[in-house]
C-alpha cells in the first residue's frame, strides 16, 4: 500500500510538472508574426502640418486621427495587464503606463477620446487619457460610470445612446449602437453580453470582468480628405450601415477566427461590402497582456490559441476575402500613415 501512494504521488507530482511546464509555454509561445508581415505599412511621407490626415495604431484599437489642426483618439487603452492579473485578480489604470504611451506617440492635446465599447481593454483608461489632454469624452452610460468612478469631469463627457453626432474641426463623428461578437465559450463566456452594463460608478480596482458591454458602436470618421469606419469588435447588426459608404475600414478581427464560416461571412457583407471600403486594416489582433513596444506583439498561445483570439487566422481570412480588389494593410506601432493616400 505504502509503495502505491508513493507510486500515486509521483505520479501526481509528474503530472503538476508536465501541466505547469505546458502553461508556461502557453504564456510565453505566440505564434509568427512573419506569416502577416508583407501587409505592414510603411510611414506616411507627410507631417499632420501639411493638413494631410494620418493615423497612428498605438496598439488593440487605439488609433490616433490628425489632421495637425484636430486630433482623434479611439479607445486610448494602454494599461495592458498580464494574463493572470487580467483572468484571475483586480485591475486599474496603469498612470505610468499611460503616460509612456501619450509620450511616445506624441500625444499632447485631443480633441475627443471614444472607446468603442466599455469592456476595460478599450475603456478602462479613457477617462484618464482624455483628463490628461484636455479632451471630451464620447460613450454609453457603462462609460459613463467608468469615468466617474475616477472622479472624470462629466461637463466633458457626451453620452450616446443609439446614434450620436459630433463635429471636432474639420471631421465629423457618428457613432451608431452596433454589437460585440458572441463570446464562443469557456472563461469568457459563451453567451451575447451586448445587454450588459455598468449600472453605478467603476472605482477601481476591479475585474476586468466587471467593465461590462455597455453597448458596442460602430464609429464612422468623415473628413474632407477621405471617411473611415472603426469597428472596434467583429461583431455587426444587419442594415447598420444602409447608405452608408466609407474609405478605409479599421476592422476589427480579436475572436473572428473562432466564429462560425457563416457568421464570418455575414460579417464581411454587413460591414465591408455593405459600406463598400476600398481599404481595410485589421485592428485588435496584437496582444493585449504585453506592455506595448516598438512592434506590436501577438498574444500568448494561452489567449490565441486556447480562448480564441486566433489573431493570425483572422488577418489571413481578411486577406483572402479581400482577394484582389480591396487593399488590406496592417498598420506600424507609432508611425504615422496615411489612410486616404492610396
């Protein structure tokens, strides 16, 4: 019997072993990053000072409009948690961490600051980006929350509902009520979350569980120059988008992979063909546990692979269906590109 339990508890040992050995590859492995980079952008060869208007990627769906007169912030989240703090403990704002990235990309004063939606890896820093650069803050009333729960100045903030209109400068910003995806299953849920909010002000911190829904939208970006849509998640509503036509559409493809082929397809006829985009660049796809660097990284094995972001795949299937007819691009960390110069 004594030989037993001790066959039994090295055995039990081993396995402990082997499962603590194969997460940690999963934390530290990620996919290659080579297999998309022939869609990587070169810089735009303007300055924002010749009134040519560029956009940065500072990372998951921060994207930075200008026109060097006006300036745009979409999301402005750079916390960037790890995976077990994210999965497991509490989160709150990164100040160090945010003012790095406001520094690095050169961002001193905003116009507006719009998250896409109110879950915490486009949300959760808004309020405080948007305090640090004398910006308005543009959200549903799960933003709302959030920005009061770090004391946010709500004479600057602009609550939307299902459509919201708004001119800074010379662009024009609509924000229409669109949907998240629905979650596949496991940890991160398996169910529609579109109806859930946040009801009483977020103090931090918190889960990053609790930085519900709140309502996704889908923002359209209208300059002289040329338009543009950001769809921050790959999630769609049938119609959204009727007489509707953009530019350049900043797609968002975090989970698309792991979606049925139907659900993938409708996704590209209810979002690309429908708005009839000549451009497309692929957004939240990098990691979103990773602080940010000078190239943007591909989330851990752990996230991609096994909770569905699959970042790769959803890169190459824009790829494909764009064919040969609609340009696809993924944009560099920081460098200033020209969306409407092609």
């Amino acid at each position: 019997m004594k030989k037993f339990l001790k066959f039994f508890a090295g055995g039990i040992a081993l396995l402990l072993i082997v499962l603590a050995l194969g997460l940690a590859y999963l934390l530290n492995a990620q996919d290659d990053l080579d297999k998309v980079a022939h869609l990587l952008e070169k810089p735009a060869s303007v300055e924002p000072e010749t009134g040519t208007v560029t956009v940065q990627y500072l990372g998951n769906t921060n994207l930075l409009f200008s026109d060097g007169e006006t300036s745009i912030l979409i999301d402005g989240w750079f916390t960037r948690p790890g995976t077990f703090e994210t999965l497991l403990l509490q989160i709150e704002p990164d100040t160090a961490a945010i003012d790095a990235a406001l520094q690095r990309g050169g961002v001193d004063k905003l116009a507006v600051v719009i998250p896409a939606h109110s879950h915490y890896d486009h949300a959760m820093d808004s309020p405080l980006v948007a305090q640090r650069t004398s910006a308005d803050l543009i959200g549903s009333q799960s933003t709302l929350n959030i920005a009061r729960g770090l004391g946010f100045d709500e004479t600057r903030f602009r609550l939307v509902e299902d459509r919201g209109d708004f001119s800074y400068g010379k662009f024009q910003v609509t924000l229409l009520k669109s949907k998240h995806f629905a979650f596949p299953g496991g940890p991160l849920g398996g169910k529609d979350k579109d109806t859930e909010i946040i009801d009483k002000p977020l103090v931090p911190p918190v889960s990053a569980f609790d930085y519900k829904m709140g309502g996704a939208y889908s923002i359209l970006i209208r300059h002289p120059q040329g338009s543009a849509l950001v769809q921050g998640s790959a999630g769609f509503v049938e119609g959204l988008f009727e007489d509707q036509k953009v530019d350049v559409v900043f797609l968002g493809v975090g989970g698309l992979a792991e979606q049925s082929d139907n659900y993938m397809d409708d996704y590209w006829t209810h979002v690309v063909e429908a708005l009839d985009a000549q451009k497309i660049y692929p957004v939240h796809w990098d990691s979103f546990t990773h602080p940010l660097g000078e190239e943007p990284e591909l989330p851990n094995l752990l996230l991609d692979k096994v909770l569905g972001l699959r970042a790769i795949d959803g890169i190459k299937w824009v790829e494909t269906k764009a064919g040969d007819t609609i340009k696809v691009g993924l944009l560099p960390m920081w460098e200033k590109v020209g969306p409407f110069s092609h």
